[in-house]
C-alpha cells in the first residue's frame, strides 16, 4: 500500500527511573535514526512519546520514599526527558500518561468499548491486605520462592532466579506494606475477551504480516497458538486513570490497557485539530519501536484493543529488539546493574553522539547482544576518530592549507577519482535498503563504507605530496575529498546528529530535514506545570545552518558535485577526541564496586557451615511441626515473645526472641517447626521447652522455617 505519511511510536518509558543504554539500544535510538532518515527523504513523519506514569511499582517507591506519586513521576520525567534532548532524540511531543488531555481521552476510549459491550465481567479472589484494607498488587505481595529459596520474591517474580511467579505460588505470602495477614477476598473487574480476538489475530499477523522480525512473528505466533485468554483491564488502586462507571469506585485502568493510548493522547494534544489524520486515516503508516518484553501488548492486546473501538489504524510494523548487556551481565535496574542515559551526559560531555554509534553498531536487534566499555573506546578511537574525523579533518585541513578554504576546481578525473566516486551509489542503495528494513547495524556500517572509501582515497591519491609538482592534480583530490565530506554529512545525520551537524557547518551547507509538526497548530494545548513545555527537541527540523543557501538533501548523497569551486568553507574542527584509557578505567572501576559490593551481600547470607556431626548426633532431634495459639509479649523486653503452641503431643510454652521482626498478632495460628525434645530452660522466669527452627540470611532478619503445605500438629521432620 502506498502510505501518505508515517506515524512513529517509541515504547513510553516508565516514570520510576531514569533510561540506561539498554532503552536506548533498545528503542529509542534505533526509532530516531528511522524517523531522521524518512524526514531527509522528504516524508510525512509524526515522531510520539511520553512518561508511562501509573501502575504499581510508582505506588511503591513513592511509600518507600515518603512521598506521592505525583512526586515520584515529576521527578523522573524530567529527568528521562532531558535524557532524551541530550542525547539528540528529536520526538515531536514528549507528554505524559498523568496529564489530563491523556486522563479524558483513556477514560472515553474505555467508556466507548463498556458502552458496545466490548468488556466481559468477572469475579475473582485477589489478595487483600487486612490490615491496610485494601487488595494488593503481586508486586504488593512478597514471600519466599519455590524455586530459589529466596525469602523476597514479589508476587510476579523472583528478582534472584528471575522466575516468573503468580502469588499463590510464593511460600508464605505476606503484604509488603504492611507486613501483615493477607487473605483471599472476591472483587469484580472488566475483562478484555482477547479469545475473542484470536482467529482474526491470526489471519491478520500471522498471514498478514510474515515479513516481521523472526522475533516479533515468532512470539506472536506462541501466544496465538497457545491459545488468548481475556486480560482485566481494570484493578484495584488508587493510582492511575479512574474507571469511568457508576460504582467504580476505587478501581483504576489497568496500567497496561491505559499507556498505549497515550499514544493517541500525546498526537490529540500535539495536533488537537490534524491528529485523526494520523490515527484513523488508512493511508497513515504506523510503526510502533519497543523491546521484546512489549511485543505482546503491542501486537496482540494493543490491536485487539483498537480492533474493538473499530476507529483506529493498526501497526504495519513493530521491530521490536531485543535485550542489551553490560560486561555480559544482564542488565538490572534494581542492581545499579546499568549505564544510565543522564549520568553519561555528565560523565562524557560532548559525545552523545559516541554513545548513539556504539550503541547502533551493538543494536541487539536479532538477539541479545553486549556492551562493553572496551568496545566503546575501541569504536571511538579506531572508527570515529581514525576513520571518519581522520579523513574529514585532512580534506578540510589541506583546502584551507593550499586554496583558501574554497572548494577548488575539478580537472580531469583519473580512474582512482572515478572508482572512489563510483562506491558512493552502491553504499547509498545498500544504506538506504538496511533503513528502509530496520536493519540499522548494517545501515551503519553502509555510512562507515563511504568515510572508508574517503579515508583510503586521500591516502592513496597523497595530496599532500602531490601538490609539491602538480597544484591541478592536488585540486582534484581535494575536490573530490570534499564531495566525500558532502555525503557524510547527508549520511550520518540519522545516526551521529551532532557531528553531522558539525560537519556540515564546517562545509557551510545545511539539510533539509523535513516538516516540524511541532510548528504547526496554534491551538496546541499546554497540559504542564507553568514553564514546561510538552515539546521535546533539540534543534528544529530543517532549521538552516548557514546563510549561503546551499541546502542538501537526502536523495543529493552520491552526487559528484554536492559542493561547487568556490564554495567557502570554514574553519576546520576536529569531529571527534579520542576517549582515553582513565576515562575508560573510572567506569570499569565504578561496575567493579557495584558488582564487589553484590557479592559482598550474597556472602553475608551464607554462614560458613559449622563442624560435622554424626547421624546420630542428628537422629536425637526430634524436630515437630506445631501451631501458634497464644502469643504476647515477655514484659520489660523487646526481643522476646512467648508463644503458647500445640506440638500435636502436649500443648507448651516457647520463649523466642523474635519480637523485632513479628508482632504478636502476626504469629497466631502461624505453623511452624520446633526441636521438641530440647531441655527445657527458664528465660525471665518463664520456663521454655523448645526452640523455633529459623533461618537468617544477610540482612539479619529472622524466618520461620515451616511446611509447604499444611500438616497435622506434631509431624515430624527429619
């Protein structure tokens, strides 16, 4: 199908910390690059994002921090925000899912799938806090994993093991805010039927769209076979986008069916009066750039989701890659385990657009790839610096030297000329396929091929021997060199803005880089806090960079005669340093304490283990499962509790000193394992005759060890 125009989405990153390099390897890079080359191609191009900002795990830092939401979500979206410019990734708008454009346009899209019987309802029992009143999150619910041991998982996934759990498999759930008793207790949500949806999921991916990703098609394709079940799109909380029906109360949109529509809501406040054109509009192409931890919501649940409002384009493509690694470690926000977008900024000032190359030629776009700090000094100083900078600065350095910083005269062409000349269309074709089929590693090393071609050129030709006899034959090189410089400028700008910017400069030519949306309403509606504004950018599209009129464009690269003699150059500037070994050093250092202080954590929850003992030593325990009936406090201590338990042969008195991690009210009807047969002991005047079996790991606290499942008082163990 011949499309108008392209609509390009960026998965919205999640307010709750700021972006590392495995988002912008991911995602966002690999969508600005597509959206910078399709601009300088002269289309039709809306570029939209914005902070996810609800759900759960906002609710919880915001508790572990002491402050709201709200606070929590301010606070990373500038930061991811600023990110973004920084490092040159040019969205036409960047909003957010708590803005009230987003708030009114979620409820009346889900308001408009209640109202045509789109919704199924069901009754199911959920986790409930009894003590908070309120049901829980499984990231609100934490216990000890089945697989791993690891006291605490959350209720979705173990972080230790990385398993993937439902609450009711952890071992001895508890809530996570307050600690307490949870109980099972019935609630009513909608349901998006996606088994509904199923068969034409099919026909339309998988007959339709076979020339996805192997990944992408692949992962579909499993969720469709295994057949769709319907997904709630509603919860409890009091976090997010208010379900807009009478008797809702205290229920919110489901943060999943609640941020892709802010897609739609980010263009509706952009272009209030155009942004149908891109969202319902068949001759719109919408791409969606996300990471293969989204693919399902944004080919299966997502189009479902449009599919059954029945307004709304569907994606025509969605190259999602995959996971990014660092020093082949997998990356871990909750380990520190990452090379955060703002602290490079800080810590590299002047190289983003180092950061976008390596990043680019590591892309993990068919499987899981690494970066390493090596490798990014490596791509610098042998790529950028030895070959791109190299054979730019010498071009540039040699006119000025010997022709005033004009472009000088071309004379007759030798075969050496023509042959390098010659490569430039065969690198553009194969660039320009690469792009066209989000396969950026390959478009990258198609731009390195021209500077390659330039940098070999200029130092077989040796222009700066040449013209010590033949001034004709040095203008010719030169002049050739500088059509290299030419391309490159119109080559690198979608993956190196900054030094394609810099180059251009330099030749004193500027880009036409396309229509700037940002430009175009009036009426754009401002939803932000007074002096924020909800645009994003570095420098407008198609802004001229010079006042000498000589503007270049996409379908120029490859030309022979980009810049004409006589055409003023500036001053030369090197377009790259080199990144030296001590910068290099203080970040390996910095990943060395991260992971030293890791392991430092994991081998304080190992104790050595103690001296043998014989069998026998070991058959005298008699080691029993036992109930707590009674359960208060020793007066005038703070440590100790004395329990009243029935071990199944007697009913008895235990003292423990557990009162600093369980209340009173927590140990009744709690199972636990004794050592029965331990000699009795009076501890504050009470006699004791027994000992709790329990287990401490790293960070001191003490837990119980007891039964999978439930057993009869006085099993016993062994």
């Amino acid at each position: 199908m011949d499309y108008k125009r392209t609509l390009v989405t960026c998965a919205l990153p999640y307010a709750n910390g700021p972006i590392h390099i495995g988002h912008l390897a991911g995602v966002y890079i690999p969508a600005d690059i597509y959206v910078r080359y399709l601009r300088m191609r002269g289309e039709d191009v809306l570029y939209v994002c914005g902070s996810d900002e609800h759900g759960v795990p906002i609710t919880i830092k915001a508790r572990e921090q002491g402050c709201t939401p709200q606070d929590i979500v301010d606070r990373y979206h500038k930061i991811i925000k600023d990110s973004f410019a920084g490092l040159g990734i040019n969205f036409d708008i960047y909003s957010r899912t708590s803005s009230p454009v987003h708030g009114k346009n979620a409820s009346d899209f889900f308001r408009k799938l209640y109202d045509d019987g789109k919704f199924i309802t069901k009754e199911s029992e959920q986790f409930y806090d009894v003590q908070e009143k309120t049901f829980l999150a499984d990231r609100y619910i934490t216990g000890t994993c089945p697989r791993c041991g690891n006291p605490d998982a959350y209720g979705d996934q173990c972080e230790k093991c990385g398993a993937t759990l439902s609450p009711e498999e952890l071992i001895h759930p508890k809530s996570k805010l307050s600690g307490g008793e949870i109980i099972k207790k019935k609630t009513s949500h909608w349901y998006l039927p996606l088994d509904r949806y199923e068969g034409w999921l099919g026909r339309w991916i998988l007959d339709g769209h076979k020339e996805w990703r192997s990944n992408v098609y692949g992962q579909c394709k499993s969720w469709i076979d295994g057949g769709l079940q319907p997904r709630a799109v509603s919860r409890d909380l009091d976090w997010g986008v208010p379900v807009p029906v009478e008797g809702a109360e205290g229920k919110v949109l489901y943060v999943w069916f609640d941020a892709p529509i802010g897609y739609i809501s980010n263009t509706q406040e952009l272009l209030p009066k155009s942004w149908k054109t891109w969202w319902q509009d068949d001759s719109t192409r919408l791409v969606h750039f996300i990471g293969k931890d989204n693919i399902v919501f944004h080919c299966i649940v997502f189009p479902s989701m449009l599919k059954a409002h029945g307004d709304y384009i569907l994606p025509d493509n969605v190259p999602a890659n995959e996971f990014l690694n660092l020093e082949g470690d997998k990356i871990s926000t909750s380990r520190n385990w990452a090379v955060w977008a703002d602290e490079y900024l800080k810590d590299f000032p002047g190289k983003e657009d180092v950061l976008r190359y390596v990043l680019t030629a590591n892309a993990p776009e068919t499987k899981d790839n690494d970066f390493s700090w090596r490798d990014f000094q490596a791509r610098n100083n042998n790529e950028l610096v030895a070959v791109f900078g190299n054979f730019v600065n010498r071009a540039l350095v040699l006119t000025h030297k010997y022709f005033n910083g004009k472009v000088p005269a071309k004379g007759e062409l030798t075969q050496m000329d023509r042959d390098a000349l010659a490569e430039i269309p065969a690198l553009k074709a194969s660039l320009e396929r690469n792009l066209a089929e989000f396969k950026f590693r390959e478009a990258l090393k198609d731009a390195l091929g021209i500077a390659r071609v330039g940098n070999k050129y200029i130092s077989d030709s040796e222009p700066w021997k040449v013209a010590k006899t033949d001034m004709d034959r040095c203008a010719t090189i030169l002049h050739v060199s500088l059509q290299i410089c030419a391309d490159l400028a119109v080559a690198f700008e979608p993956f190196t803005p900054f030094s394609a910017q810099k180059l251009r400069e330099m030749l004193g030519i500027s880009v036409d880089a396309g229509t700037d949306h940002r430009r175009g309403e009036q009426e754009t509606v401002n939803t932000f806090k007074e002096g924020e504004a909800a645009a994003l950018h570095t420098r407008p599209c198609g802004e001229a960079l010079t006042a000498d009129g000589l503007v270049l464009r996409w379908d120029d690269l490859g030309r022979e005669d980009l810049l004409p003699e006589g055409h003023s150059l500036r001053e030369p500037q090197l377009l790259f340093a080199k990144v030296e070994d001590e910068a290099i050093e203080a970040q390996l250092k910095r990943l060395e304490e991260i992971r030293k202080a890791r392991e430092a954590a994991a081998a304080l929850k190992a104790e050595p283990q103690k001296e043998e003992c014989s069998f026998e030593d070991f058959e005298k325990m008699d080691i029993r499962t036992a109930t707590v009936l009674e359960a208060e406090r020793v007066p005038k201590t703070d440590k100790l509790l004395k329990l009243t338990i029935d071990t199944g042969i007697d009913r008895r008195v235990i003292v423990s000193g557990i009162a600093e991690y369980y209340s009173p009210e927590e140990m009744l009807g709690k199972q636990i394992c004794i050592l029965a047969n331990l000699k009795p002991r009076v501890i504050r005047g009470i006699e004791s005759k027994g000992m709790i079996l329990m287990a401490r790991q790293g960070d001191g606290k003490m837990r119980f060890i007891t039964p999978q499942e439930v057993l009869a008082n006085g099993a016993q163990v062994g």
